[in-house]
C-alpha cells in the first residue's frame, strides 16, 4: 500500500517519467500500426509532387500483421474440463461485453507487446448484486510496475494517464487498497487530488496481458522487431513511383535544332519550348545534320520484383501467409493452403497459451473480487477458444461425422466443433434434444446423414420393442 504523503512523490519521482518514456516509444509503434509512420526517404529539395508521392507510398503493413493474428484470437467459453456448461464467472465476462472487448485487449498486445485490463468492484443495475467491472487499457495509457516482470503475478503499482476536457490530465494511481485520481496541466505539473476509491482488493487489481515474452519478462509486439522492413517496402514502392510518374515512357529527342529554331515552328517562348506531337505527325527538319532519336522507359519490373522480395522476407520474419500478404492465391487445395498458413497457425496458437492464461486470472480475479472464493480458487476452468482453422461446412461435417461413428466420440461434443456455432447455439441445440426428443435425429446426421427409416414389423404379430430411454445427462 502506497501513503497518502508518499503516492504524489512517487509519480512525480518515478511513474510519470517511466511513463513518459514508454509512452515515446509506444507512439512511433503507433504510428506503423495506424498507417501514419513516417514517409520514405526521398530527394532534399524535393517538390509538391515527390512529397505527395511519398504519402502514397506509405502502406498498413503493421496493422495487416496485427490482424492477420486478432482475428483468429477469440474466447467463447470458461469452463471446468468435466463440466459442460461455463463456469460461474462466465457471467461476469458476458456482463462486461467482454466478447467484444477482448478484441481491443489482443490487438493492443500484439501492436505494443503489453496490454492491461484493470478489475474493480461493482453492482449489476438491475438486481443489486456484485458484479466487477472489467476494463481494458492501453499501454500507451497505462503503465504497470512490478518488483520482478519475469514472476509477479499481480504488479506493486500502476498509473494510467489520459487527456480530460480543458486539456487538462487525468493521473490515477492504482495501488492494492485503493485508487487516487489525480488532475494537472502536465507531466512535472503540480498535481492536484480529486478524489480517490477504496477497493480493499489486497492486490493491485491489474491483469498485463504479454506478447512474446521471456524469462526476463521482456516482451516485443508485432510490429516494433520489423520496423526496417516495412520502411523498406515503402521505399521501394516511393521508388517505383517516381519512376513510374517520371522516367516510364520513351522521351523523343532532336539534336541539330537550336532552341530558337524549335520556337519558331512551336511559335513558343525559347523558355517554354516544348515540341507536342500527335499520332499522325511527322518530324521534318531542313538541316540535313538534324537527327531525330528517343530515349527508351525505364522498366518497372525491377522494381515490382524488388517489392515482392521484401514483402515475402515480411512474410517470413513475421510468420504471415506470403500468399495474403501479396494477394496472389490462385486455385490453392485445402491441403496447400494449411500448409501455406501452418506457420502462423503455430504462432496464433503460442498467443492462445499466453493470452489465455491471463484471460483466465482475469476471471479468477473478477470471481473474488465478487465474492465467490470457490471460483475465484478454481485453477482447473480454463477459457475455450474459437476454431477459426479456414473449412467448409462439408467438410467439418464429414470429419465430425466421422469421429462419432467410427471413434464413438458423443455427439453433443462435437456441436461445439461446428463452424460457427456458439455457447448459445449449442445450449440451443441441447435443450431442443431435451425438449423435442430429437437426438435420435442428431445420432443418424452424424452418422453419414442417412436417412432414417421406420423399424420393420415385428413377426407373427408380436408387440414392437418398446423405445429405449435416453440416458443423456442433460435430459
């Protein structure tokens, strides 16, 4: 716990300025991953138009890799390994929004390698009960600090800083008992307290969320480790530009006619003189020593091959699909394109351990803060991620169908497993099959979706075999 008399010492002395500084390296991460990094490099005395071709070379490379991973990252569940059904902090995870908010907390660990989700007490409106509230922060606002990275759990201290009405900054200093929130005109400012809330959590209640991190508690996102090679590509493409706006056609010569010759048949200013020819034109001179040549275009292949080697060495630092990143799928198999996408499927996956550990003392804080010490002691719930792998319905069904009948895998399982389904459609499913008593529908779609047939007669007028009951679980 941080003393009153202390807490404005130890942000004017140490957390502004380690934030400040962080904060300076964050925003030129920033500005690779929101498209307004800095131009290419191109002439000193260049003119209107070589700097307009600059801003057109820049391209959103940093956010294509971004969100090449974000979007294959989504939680859809929180549950024991013997329980079907979500574990009770589930709901707080729904309350939250958090099936929209988690997209937010993994792209800012992916673009700045950190990102913070802050849980404090709460009450649901419409019923009174506890219920944290959960919010994640960015990096660039928030700075947490541990007495180990490598180890701690839980951070000693953390301060977010953030731009108020009038200009002014809003510093709030979280600690394990309480948060203060602080106002100034700037960082060094003087600050001045405004109030401050008591959440008696006994930790500071801040979950960091880690991005390629080591035994030292380092950690890099996606972007900054590439940085040269995006600034690459976009030379190479100011580069083809300017070729292609100056130097991509032949240019038509004349030599043996003086410029005031030139003049007069233009009827131009000597300053001005430029010849304009049309199709049907023909060059006539009465200088017999006058030689009419041309000077051939540059080539663009060079410059589109140089291009394309960049992005394909982007491709494999990073782990991204070279095939999306230079758009050029044609015709793939389905086999061709797992093996074209294995290694960033490898890569989402080493994300869904990291990130899915935090998700996961996220919610087991969440249920202590809310008062259930069971869930909040429960080390076995884990969160279930979406199979975002890229397959037809046909092909899933084929598969799924396969596993129940030849492995014998339960049915209800593998509805989880269907592209596209969610926890509500599955839940859906199940209380149809308790409700309508349809799960011998589901048995035979699973088998091969054969069709199902009335059971034969019985011989010699014997009573029909009385219909087995179900023994589901959920019925």
């Amino acid at each position: 716990m941080v003393d009153t008399a202390d807490a404005e010492q130890l942000l004017a002395d140490e957390l502004l300025p380690a934030w400040q500084q962080e904060r300076r390296r964050l925003d030129a991460i920033d500005a690779w991953a929101r498209w307004d990094h800095p131009e290419p490099h191109r002439p000193k005395h260049a003119t209107a138009e070589y700097r307009e071709l600059a801003r057109r070379a820049q391209a959103p490379w940093g956010d294509l890799i971004v969100g090449s991973i974000a979007q294959t990252l989504f939680v859809e569940g929180y549950r024991r390994p013997s329980d079907p059904d979500d574990a009770r902090p589930w709901r707080y995870w729904q309350a939250n929004s958090f099936d929209a908010r988690q997209i937010s907390v993994h792209r800012a660990a992916l673009t700045y390698g950190v990102a913070y989700v802050a849980v404090l007490p709460g009450v649901a409106p419409d019923s009174g009960e506890p219920l944290p509230w959960m919010r994640g922060f960015s990096p660039r606002e928030m700075l947490a600090v541990y007495e180990d990275p490598a180890v701690d759990e839980w951070p000693a201290v953390a301060v977010r800083v953030r731009k108020i009405k009038g200009g002014r900054l809003e510093v709030a200093l979280w600690d394990d008992e309480r948060v203060r929130y602080y106002t100034t005109d700037d960082v060094g400012a003087k600050l001045e307290q405004v109030r401050e809330v008591v959440h008696g959590i006994g930790e500071c209640p801040i979950v960091r969320y880690q991005n390629r991190v080591d035994l030292e508690g380092r950690v890099a996102g996606e972007i900054e480790p590439f940085l040269s090679v995006l600034g690459r590509i976009d030379q190479t493409t100011f580069d083809r530009l300017v070729v292609q706006r100056f130097a991509s056609w032949v240019v038509r010569t004349i030599a043996g006619m003086s410029v005031s010759e030139t003049a007069r048949v233009t009827g131009e200013p000597a300053e001005r003189v430029k010849m304009r020819l049309r199709a049907e034109d023909f060059l006539v001179a009465e200088d017999p020593d006058t030689k009419f040549g041309s000077l051939p275009a540059t080539s663009l292949d060079g410059f589109i091959a140089a291009h394309e080697a960049d992005v394909r060495v982007l491709a494999a630092v990073s782990q991204s699909p070279a095939h999306e990143l230079l758009g050029s799928m044609a015709n793939m198999s389905a086999e061709a394109l797992a093996a074209a996408r294995a290694s960033q499927t490898q890569k989402a996956d080493e994300r869904r351990h990291v990130f899915g550990e935090a998700h996961e003392q996220l919610l087991r804080m969440a249920a202590f803060v809310a008062g259930d010490l069971e869930a909040a002691a429960d080390f076995e719930a884990q969160v279930r991620w979406r199979d975002t792998s890229i397959r037809s319905l046909a092909q899933a069904a084929d598969a799924l169908g396969k596993l129940a009948q030849m492995l014998g895998v339960p049915v209800e399982m593998l509805w989880e497993k269907i592209p596209g389904w969610t926890d509500q459609d599955v839940e859906r499913a199940r209380t149809l099959v308790r409700e309508g008593g349809i799960e011998r529908l589901f048995d035979e779609l699973a088998r091969g979706l054969t069709p199902i047939t009335e059971p034969a007669p019985p011989p010699n007028g014997a009573a029909p075999p009385s219909e087995p009951v179900s023994t589901d679980a959920a019925g």
